[in-house]
C-alpha cells in the first residue's frame, strides 16, 4: 500500500516546466488544453496526455493562488502600527 502511495505522490508532482511558468501563463495554457478537450476531435491518446498536463497546470495554479495569498496576508498594516495578518477576502 506505500508503494501505490509513493507512485501517487511522483504522479502528482508538477514538472519543472510547468513549475517555470506563471499564473498568467499556465491559466492561459490551461484554457486552451479545456478548449481542445472540449472541442473533442483529437486522438484519444493526445487527449489523455493533455488532460494529464492539464491536472498539472491547474495545481500549479492552485499553489500560485496560495502563495499569493499568504503574501497579501502578511502585508495587512495593525491597529496601533503592529502588523497583523488576517485572511484576505475577494469579491
């Protein structure tokens, strides 16, 4: 059973190419790959292999988000001139 686990955990590990991008960037490929999946009319091999790189694009925007968040979190000004972090809320 670890070793399902361990094989799990590299399958889910972003590859450095993707690491490399941006937000922008990645969201942008990430549309593209939605819109050809959607469109439907690749091989079914090409397909699964977009929808794997896929998966990757959306953790690695995921973890961007993330990243961003804590960043806005720890520039929130205190009451009396003490920092203070509190979660950042969007509309």
């Amino acid at each position: 059973m670890a070793k399902a686990s361990k094989q799990s955990e590299k399958k889910s590990e972003i590859p450095a190419n993707i690491k490399a991008l941006s937000f922008e960037e990645a969201l942008a490929e990430l549309e593209d790959i939605v819109r050809n999946l959607e469109d439907g009319s690749g091989e079914l091999e090409s397909a699964i292999k977009a929808f794997e790189r896929g998966t990757h694009l959306k953790h690695h925007c995921e973890q961007k988000l993330k990243e961003a968040e804590a960043r806005i979190e720890k520039i929130i000004p205190g009451g009396k001139g003490d920092p203070r972090t509190e979660p950042a809320e969007f509309d």
